[in-house]
C-alpha cells in the first residue's frame, strides 16, 4: 500500500475538524420554481486547461493568452447551439481554482495585483452569454467556487486564501463576487458553487457571507453549494441541491424537495475509460431515448436534471452529445403526455397504469441496476411497452428482479404479468408502499410460463417489483426470467 500524500493527510484531519452536517428547512417553492418548469439544463466547463491547452481536443490544438482565447469564444454559436440542445437554462464557468475569469473584475485585480487581461478577461463574456441566450428565452446561471483561485499562489495570497478558510478570506473573496452580482443583476439567475466544502472550513457562518456576495444585484438568485459527490443540504443559505453524481441513476426520493431544498441533480454526458471521468469529455454515456427516460423520470417527481457536455474553444459542442440532446426536449414531451394516458383509456392495454412508466432491471437485493442482457435489445422498457413481443431481460445476475415505478401512490387492486420465453420456476409480486416498504402479493412456486394475473384488496402502491428465484436447476422447467409485459390496474 502507496503511503498517503501530505495533501491527503491534511484533508482527512480537516475532515475531522469540520465533521459533515445535514441542514435542513422549510421548501420556498417560489424561488425555484422558473428552475423546475426547465426540466433540465446544460452546464459547460470553460477553463484556461481545458479550452486553452493544446493537450485537449477541447482547444482545438490551440494555446494563447487567456485575454484572445476568450475573445476567439464566438456566444451566437454557443447560443444557438443551446437552443437546439432544448436546454430551459446553461450553467457557465467562471473560473475554477486558476486566476483565469470570463469577465472584468476591478475587485479581484485590486485584491490580486493582476491587471485586466492578465487573469479576468477583457471581454465581458458573461454579459454577451446573456444577451445571446435571453433572445432565445435560456436562462443563464454561472459556476464559480468556493476554493477560489487555489492554484494561482498570487491571487491566493491577495485573497488571503489557506485552508482551513477564513472569515477574511470569505469576505475577499465575496466582494468579488459581488461585483459580478450587482453588475448583472437579474441577468443571472443562479450560481452552483463548486469547492464550498465543510472540510475546508465552510460552515454556515462563512456560508452567510458568501450567499450574500452571490445575491447582490439580485436577492432571488438561487444558489447551491457542493458538498462533494452526494445528494445532501449542504446550508441552509442554498436553495437547491448541488447533486454532482458520477451517472444519471437517482431520482428524488420524497418528491421535490429534500430537506428543505430543490431537487437536483448533474452528472455528465461524456465518456471516459476513468470512474468519474467523464466531465468534458467526449462522446456520450447515453443513448436519447434513455436519457429522455431518465429526465422524464426526475421531473415526474420534482426534480431538476443539469446535463455536462463538452465545449469547444470556439463555441461549438460536441457532435455526438449535440445530435444526442436535439431530440430530447421532444422525447421528454412526448413521456409526459403519455404519463396520464391510462386514465383515458389510451394505454395499452385500456386503463393500465404500468404502460410506458419507468421500467428497471434490478438485481433481487434492490441494491444494484442491471445491464440489459444482449444490450437495448431486452432493455427494462421493452416490459411496459404495449408490445407483447418485446421482452426485458437483466444481465450479470441470473435471477433478478423487474420494477415498474407507478410515479405517484395509487390505489391499485389487480397486476397481470405476462412473461417471454424465459420464466422463473418460482416468482414473487410485490407491491411497494410510498414508505418503499415491500408487500408480498403472492409467491407463486412451480411456475410454467402461462401469465400470472393477481387480484387482491386496493393498496397504496409507488412501484410493482416482480422477483424470480430458482430460475433453473434439477426439476425446475423454467429458465431465466423474461418479462414480456407488466399490467396494474386500479
């Protein structure tokens, strides 16, 4: 075992002097209500080692000063490009632990010893960002940090940044955004703050001062702090949760709000042979119609969806994720309508809530999705599709479990399962409680792949999980599950 850097170390005894908090507080719907209506936005990472380094493609294999690397960056491209991604809002990088900024900044030059052009741009591309993406009814947001400019050693001592931080350091470093704020005002609605975490020394007193740096200009614009890869209230200065997850795989919980905050959540759209890796990168991890899903779902029970995808030095995105978004505000439109379907009777069949729901290959402890076996061709949706000759399959676990997500609790008295030419020996039908507690509809042995059709007295039901064990075996006919479709009725 490789002995631990000093850097690590440090971090781990900060860890210790600032355990984790969970804050929480009454939901102000109010606030972020614009930011829900969106469904989902687009956030880009726009950075000196990214666009300006001839080490990533990103940069076009190009390198000059910050100062023309900003002013080469052409906004009615990205704008538009925006537009065709059908992203309701885009969050842009101001800057991340460099000096480099997209905009003049008389506070950070007076605090820094740097001078225009040489670490803030010259150009003011945050208000060109706006005006750009307001003509096409996009809202902007920005990402700044709470570590500063911790890789930039004379911006940092000018700051007066160290770690654990400091109040004088937090109110440096809020003047600086406040300069922003009250420069834009309305123009920007929103910041997600990277950096902002308690084992570097944020509480909710440093929190406070920052929040109101963040909100000159403008007392409504929200904020989120990242406390790092988790879905928690970081302050109860916030108004929504920062989210930063390695995959789109969560969805709310307990509806819109947790503790208090808006449901949200980023990850990003790239590809990458690294766990985590993909931000900014590259091709997708996503095909439209599962990422459409996935957005759907979210947005069906509150939540927000910021998508990452990579940007070029002159504006242009990525053509794999670009192709991969045009269609998805359509696809998710299209989801939503046919959400409530059932109740008029155009599901099929007639009246069946489970068709086209959110569908889940699960493994039989509920702790693990899994793959489609053969790819998109047994994928979880071919289970609720209408279409009896589709069939869902799990790979990885020979036995597993199939789950429907009803979206709401409904009281529900009937499920039907028809299964393909795989079936399980022995199955079981659960209901599960908006608590997610399980109730057993009835464990059914000896199985010989007719359909099962299951009435029982009304309960209150979120999902419908249907579970195989002994999938094969000495006297057992049936083989590996496959579910051909899943019907539930009030």
């Amino acid at each position: 075992m490789k002995l631990l850097s000093r850097f690590v170390l440090s971090v781990l005894f900060l860890f210790l002097l600032f355990p984790v908090t969970v804050f929480s507080r009454e939901p102000q719907p109010e606030r972020t209500d614009w930011f829900l209506q969106h469904d989902y936005g687009v956030l880009v990472h726009y950075l000196n080692k990214i666009q300006n380094n001839p080490e990533r493609v990103a940069s076009l294999r190009k390198s000059t000063s910050w100062d023309d690397c900003v002013n080469e960056f052409n906004v009615e491209l990205f704008a538009e490009r925006m537009k065709e991604t059908g992203a309701g809002y885009v969050i842009f990088t101001v800057l991340q632990q460099e000096r480099f900024m997209i905009a003049p900044n008389e506070t950070f030059n007076r605090l820094t010893g740097y001078k225009t052009g040489e670490a803030c741009s010259s150009r003011d591309l945050i208000e060109e960002l706006y005006q750009a993406l307001h003509k096409r009814n996009i809202d902007l947001m920005l990402y700044f940090t709470g570590d500063a400019t911790s890789r930039d050693p004379q911006a940092a001592k000018g700051l007066k940044l160290q770690f654990p931080v400091t109040e004088e350091f937090v109110r440096n470093w809020s003047r600086v955004a406040a300069e922003y704020g009250n420069r834009y005002k309305d123009k920007v609605k929103g910041y997600w703050v990277d950096g902002s975490y308690e084992w570097i020394g944020y509480n909710d007193d440093m929190f406070k001062i920052f929040a109101e740096g963040l909100r000159a200009g403008n007392p409504d614009r929200i904020i989120a702090f990242n406390p790092g890869i988790e879905m928690k209230a970081n302050s109860i200065y916030e108004d929504y949760i920062c989210g930063e997850q390695n995959s789109f795989a969560l969805v709310p919980p307990t509806g819109r709000f947790l503790n208090g905050e808006q449901w949200h959540i980023l990850s990003f759209l790239g590809m990458s042979p690294y766990i985590g890796g993909g931000w900014g990168q590259p091709g997708t991890c996503k095909d439209t119609t599962a990422l459409a899903e996935y957005v759907h779902h979210v947005n069906a029970l509150g939540g927000v969806v910021s998508i990452d995808v990579l940007l070029y030095r002159d504006g242009e995105l990525d053509r794999s994720q670009l192709e991969t978004l045009k269609p998805l505000r359509k696809r998710i439109d299209a989801l939503a309508k046919e959400r409530y379907a059932w109740k008029e009777g155009k599901s099929i069949p007639a009246k069946n809530i489970a068709w086209k729901k959110p569908a889940f290959l699960r493994s039989n402890d509920n702790k693990r999705e899994l793959p489609p076996s053969g790819g998109l061709i047994h994928a979880a949706r071919n289970g609720n599709d209408g279409n009896r000759n589709t069939t869902a399959i799990g790979a990885d676990d020979w036995a597993w479990t199939y789950e429907v997500d009803l979206l709401e609790s409904i009281k529900i008295q009937r499920v039907v399962v028809h299964f393909g030419s795989g079936y399980p020996t022995e199955v079981e039908i659960f209901a599960v409680t908006p608590a997610e507690n399980e109730i057993s509809l009835g464990r059914f042995n000896e199985q010989n792949g007719k359909s099962l059709d299951v009435s029982f007295e009304p309960k209150e039901t979120r999902q419908i999980r249907i579970r195989s064990y002994k999938p094969n075996g000495p006297n057992q006919p049936g083989k590996q599950m496959s579910i051909a479709e899943l019907e539930v009725y009030e």
